[in-house]
C-alpha cells in the first residue's frame, strides 16, 4: 500500500525568486512602465523553474521572460531572458548582468 505524504511534505518542491532577485526584477520593471514600454506581468513558480513574465498589455504573449532554473546553476548560469519569439537573449550566474539585456533598450527609448 502506498501513503500519500500529508500536511507540508505533500507540497512539491518549487523554485521561487527570492526577496532580493525580486527587488532587482521589480526596479528594472519599474523603470519600463514609467518609460511607457512595458504594461504587465506575471509570475510562476514551478518544479524546475521561477518565471516572470513581463507584458506589453494584458493577455497577450509576453514580450519577455526572466527565467531562473537552479539546475543550470553549475553550467551556464541559473538566469536567463528569453525573448517573445523563444531565443535566449542573454544567460549567466549574476541576475543583474543578466537583466542588462533588457536594460539597454530602456536607454533607447529614453534617447530621442
């Protein structure tokens, strides 16, 4: 006879982005709602992987997705952003390295 788990041992393991991981999404976000670039976002946290999803408006595919998978920790890096059309736009160890990808088109919105 097999026993299911009950109570917290029931719950399967999920990879979340912690305080600090969120704090530096969430200033990069910040900056782009304000510069009228990015609208909406969404957040899953998964066996394998931690996503945040970020929207131009709501409902619709997202533009971009910030990925965190412990996994690749000791290979290519655990962060990634990966662009609407699936390709990886940059990967590493360091999430605020990572996130540079996405703030360079910050500064050209910005630059007229």
């Amino acid at each position: 006879m097999h026993v299911q788990p009950m109570g917290p041992a029931a719950r399967t393991e999920q990879v979340a982005f912690d305080r600090r991981e969120l704090g530096v999404i969430l200033t990069l976000y910040g900056r782009m709602v304000a510069a009228g670039e990015w609208r909406d976002y969404g957040i899953s946290h998964l066996s394998d992987v931690a996503i945040f999803a970020i929207f131009r408006r709501t409902a619709e595919y997202p533009l971009y997705r910030i990925e965190k998978r412990p996994k690749l920790r000791e290979r290519q890096g655990m962060y990634c952003v990966i662009g609407m059309d699936g390709q990886i736009l940059k990967r590493g160890h360091d999430l605020k390295t990572v996130l540079r990808v996405l703030e360079r088109k910050l500064i050209r919105v910005v630059d007229p």
